[in-house]
C-alpha cells in the first residue's frame, strides 16, 4: 500500500486528550502482526497492557481497527468496554475462545465480520500493508453507556465524549496474494 493511500487513525478526528502507555507481547510497535493475530491463522487477541492513565479513570475499552481496508470506512476488528478500572492487562486470546481472562462484566460488540469477539487480520490478497491500531481508552465513567447491540460507530461517539487519555500500539500484516 503507498504512503498517500494511508487513511488517517480513527481517534485523530476526536478531540485531542493525554497519552499513556500500552505495550503487547505480541505485537511489536510498527512490525508484523504474528500469525496468531491474522483470521485464517489463529484469530487470536493480542496481549495488552497499559499505565500511566489519568487517576480519574472508572474504566477501559480497547479497540482494533484496520483505516487501510478498501471500504471507505476502515474495518472495525475489535470493540470492547466497560473493562473496569482495575484491570490493566488483558492476556492473548481474552477477545475470543472462551474470553479466558475477559474481565466480568466487559462488553463486545459486533466487529466488521458481525461477531462479538475480535476478529484478525485480513486485508484483501495484494492489497498491500494495513496498519492494525490496537487502542486502549480511559474511560470517566464505570459504564459507557451502550449495550452490545450497538455498532462500533455509537460506541466511537460515547468514547469521543468520555475518554479522559487513550494510548495505542500498531502492528502492520500483509497478504501478499497469489
């Protein structure tokens, strides 16, 4: 994918708000997502961690999104919140496979494949590098306020308005095609 096809990150158009730290064990800043993080591999969530938010924060959510997809909207691979405040990490695999280690109480909502859960990377065969931003957002309030039925859209705009800081790692897969 060329540089000027590049479309800008979701929460650029979101107020401005602090910065803290998140770091993954799978992914690593700007390199090649693992295979256990691509759709047909492994569709595996990545492990997250973070710190340094705000001291206000009451809880979390953590998206993916994929602004390289060829729709015009981007592709939404993972939303989730209501992560309470006291959790900071999230093992690999917590986004789907039983949500081993998914805190109680953390809502899904449907992703771009239509499943509650995180779906992995799976940018059309040539199409070039896709960036994957793997955003966590500290949240003012213990609910965010929507419930899973929700599109990730509704959950961007409840996040746009109760997001005290958000942090973000990416990881970029190719598909070389046939």
């Amino acid at each position: 994918m060329t540089e000027q096809k590049r479309r800008p990150l979701p929460h650029e158009f979101h107020p401005a708000v602090p910065s803290f730290t998140v770091v993954s064990d799978d992914i690593e800043p700007g390199g090649t997502l693992k295979d256990d993080q691509v759709h047909a591999k492994g569709n595996v969530s990545p492990h997250l961690r973070w710190e340094g938010f705000p001291e206000a924060t009451r809880s979390f959510a953590v998206t993916c999104y994929d602004p390289d997809a060829p729709t015009g909207s981007g592709f939404w691979h993972w939303v989730l919140f209501d992560i309470p405040a006291s959790v900071t990490e999230l093992p690999a695999g917590a986004g789907g496979d039983g949500f081993k280690g998914l805190p109680e109480g953390a809502v899904h909502v449907r992703n771009d494949y239509g499943t509650r859960d995180f779906g992995g990377a799976a940018p059309p065969p040539g199409d070039g590098s896709h960036r994957y931003v793997f955003t966590v957002y500290a949240v003012d309030q213990e609910k965010l306020g929507p419930d899973a039925d929700v599109s990730p859209a509704v959950v961007g705009f409840n996040l746009r308005f109760h997001a005290l800081a958000r942090a973000h790692v990416i990881g970029e897969y190719e598909n070389p095609g046939a």
